[in-house]
C-alpha cells in the first residue's frame, strides 16, 4: 500500500460533544452561562439541544485544540463535560422528535346564560 493511503487512513474526523450544567440564580452567574454559550458558538458549535453544543473536527489534533479552549471557557461554577467521538460513531446517532412540540392550550369556559 502507498504511504499517503495509510495516512489518510489514519486521518480520523472527530465530533466534540460539550454539555454543562451551569447555575442561573445570580445575575453574575447569569452573564457567566451566556459568556460561555456565546464562547462556544464563537469557536463553531452548535446547540443540540439547550445544554449541549456539537463541533465538527477534522482531527485529534483539532480536538484536543477546542478542548483547551473549552476548559479555558470553564465558569467558576457548575459543571462542563466534553465527549468525544469519531465521525463513524456520529454517523450511528438517533435523533427522536416528538409529533407534538407543546401542549395544547386548555379550552376556555363556557359561560351560559340560562
């Protein structure tokens, strides 16, 4: 096999998971989750779902490169786990949604007259 074959072989695409946990009850602890969201979205995130921003890397290098930036973003509390997975294992990911996004709203009271 050629040289540049097994290199890309061993090329391997990466995608970093970020999901935090941060606390909301002060007002400084407010602007510190919205310093770290904006952070992420910064640095090419996306939002999964409210709490968890995905990235795409092109390799381990480039992860272990965001990794660093996230922990560097860390606020002084709460709680940030990183994951993360190669593009074959993303490529097994389910992603449910529901038929119904909210509930409907209650049925008004009848007022009768009689």
């Amino acid at each position: 096999m050629p040289a540049e074959y097994n290199a890309l072989n061993r090329y391997k695409y990466m995608w970093i998971y970020v999901m935090f946990d941060l606390p909301t009850n002060t007002k400084q602890q407010r602007k510190n989750a919205t310093l770290f969201r904006k952070t992420l979205i910064q640095d090419g995130f996306s939002m999964l779902q409210y709490s968890v921003y995905i990235r795409h890397c092109a390799s381990f290098a480039n992860t272990n490169v965001h990794i660093r930036r996230i922990k560097n973003a860390v606020p002084p509390e709460g709680v940030v786990s990183v994951l993360c997975i190669t593009d074959r294992q993303f490529g097994d990911t389910y992603t449910f949604i529901g038929s119904k996004s909210t509930a409907p709203p209650p049925a008004p009271a009848q007022l009768e007259l009689f």
